[in-house]
C-alpha cells in the first residue's frame, strides 16, 4: 500500500459482482481503493454482493492494517431518487465525495440491429447509460460546492469496436460522449471526469454467462478470446481495470481530464 487515496472518500457503484471463479471490476475496485486509504461507500442493486465485497475489505484490514473503510449501500443507479440517496449517504457517513467510480453494465438479450427486441434496448440503454448520467448528476453538485473530485465512468472498446451488440455498442459510445461533456462542463469548477475501456477481460460477467450461453467451457471460452489479444495472447483482469481507475482517482493525474483511455493489451490499436 501506498496511500493514493489516502484521505479521500467516495462511492464505487457496481461494488459488488456476479457470481464466478474471478474477481469483477467493481469488486477488485473497491479492495484497492481500500488498501490505498479510501473510504468506500459500495452501491450495489445486490445488497448481499455488497456486504460481501465490505466485509472483504474489513478482512484485508484486520489482517493487513489496511486504512480504508467501506459501507454497503443497496440501490438501482437507474432510478434519480436512489443516486441522490447514495450520494447522500457518502456525506453522511464520510463528509465528502472525492470520487464517483461507475461500474454497471449489462448486455443479455442484445443482438444485431434485425434481431434487436425494442424492451431489450431499452433496459439496456436504461442500465448502462441513463444509469451513469444519474449517478454523476447526483454528485457533481457536492463536487461542485468542494470545487474538487473525480469521476471515472467504465465503458468498453466495444464503443469503438466492431461487435454484433447493437445497444451495448450505443450505450458504452454514449458513456464515453458523456464523460466528454461533463468534464467540459464541469473542469471550472475542479471537477476531472475520464473514461476506462475494457477490453477483453477474464471476469465472471464475462465468463460464466457468456460460456452457458454459448454451450461451451469456461477454459474454451478463455481461450478464443485470448487469442485476441495483441499482448502475450491473453486477456486482462479485473485489477487491470482498478489499477488504472486508481491512477484516475489519484492526484498523480491531476491534470488529466476528458480523456477515454483503452486498457485492452493493445486490441484497439490493432483494430484502429
């Protein structure tokens, strides 16, 4: 540990994960947070997913003297009221928002454009983008009265990519947009919004559902994505993503903001 974050507080939206063998973006988040000297507050719309990933970081503390501290917080980010009560809950128990990390996002039930059913771009537009609009919305007027804070929403190389997934493509294209105009809006008033695109990552939303889906092993869906990788044939992982959420989050990137940073092994380069 190094004290990145020490002194700051914030919330980690999408702090808990979908069941697997791997560890999640919004869960490793939330222990390296931790572990350099953040408060957490940790949303999740899975309150028991939530409680989970606090009492991990309440584990790694007693045994390691981490400094952070972390509060499990159940809402849905696609509802107004629930992000300003969120919002609320990190001043109440923290005094401050420093950082508003956003990590939901949901993809079942997408297809290609003739395919695609009306309820299922909805929700999917609903989640992934609408969701991150409120969620900032309900921060940045605390951020606002600091005159301080950061945000980094999680998006995808599917925005930029080529990819049968017609609203996950728009919805991740629009989170990027967003960040964009909201660090315009918002750099007066030392506010810094950026944008992470993931890659192909070895995470359970990734993995287990996607390998029961398509009929096959978790091993054999592992390996044809690996192959896409540029660098050293195989994907990233969950600490990747956190790794360089906390670098955005940190003051080492005090002066960067508005941009949309690829963490991939180099696959959106190949593509161009």
């Amino acid at each position: 540990m190094t004290g990145r974050l020490e002194g700051k507080a914030g919330i980690i939206v999408g702090a808990g994960q979908t069941a697997g063998e791997t560890i999640g973006n919004g869960r490793a988040a939330s222990l390296l947070f931790a572990r350099e000297g953040a408060r957490v507050l940790l949303v999740d719309r899975d309150m028991q997913s939530a409680e989970e990933t606090a009492a991990m970081i309440s584990q790694e503390g007693d045994a390691a003297g981490a400094k952070g501290a972390a509060e499990p917080f159940e809402a849905d980010w696609t509802k107004a009221d629930q992000c300003a009560a969120y919002a609320a809950a990190c001043v109440d128990a923290f005094g401050r928002i420093d950082f508003l990390h956003n990590n939901v996002g949901i993809g079942a039930g997408d297809a290609s454009v003739l395919k695609l059913e009306e309820d299922v771009f909805d929700r999917i537009l609903t989640v992934n983008l609408k969701g991150c609009l409120l969620s900032c919305k309900a921060v940045l007027p605390v951020m606002r009265e600091q005159q301080s804070g950061s945000i980094v929403n999680i998006s995808s190389i599917a925005a930029v990519a080529s990819t049968p997934l017609t609203a996950y493509k728009i919805s991740k294209l629009g989170m990027n947009a967003l960040g964009q105009s909201l660090a315009n809006s918002n750099a007066r008033h030392g506010i810094r919004v950026n944008t992470i695109m993931p890659g192909l990552m070895d995470t359970p939303m990734a993995i287990e559902i996607a390998a029961e889906q398509m009929g096959i092993t978790r091993d054999e869906l592992r390996a044809a994505r690996d192959r896409s990788v540029p660098l050293r044939g195989k994907q990233g992982t969950a600490w990747d993503i956190a790794r360089a959420a906390l670098f955005l989050h940190s003051d080492e990137a005090g002066f960067i903001s508005g941009v949309v940073l690829p963490v991939d092994g180099g696959q959106s380069a190949r593509v161009g």
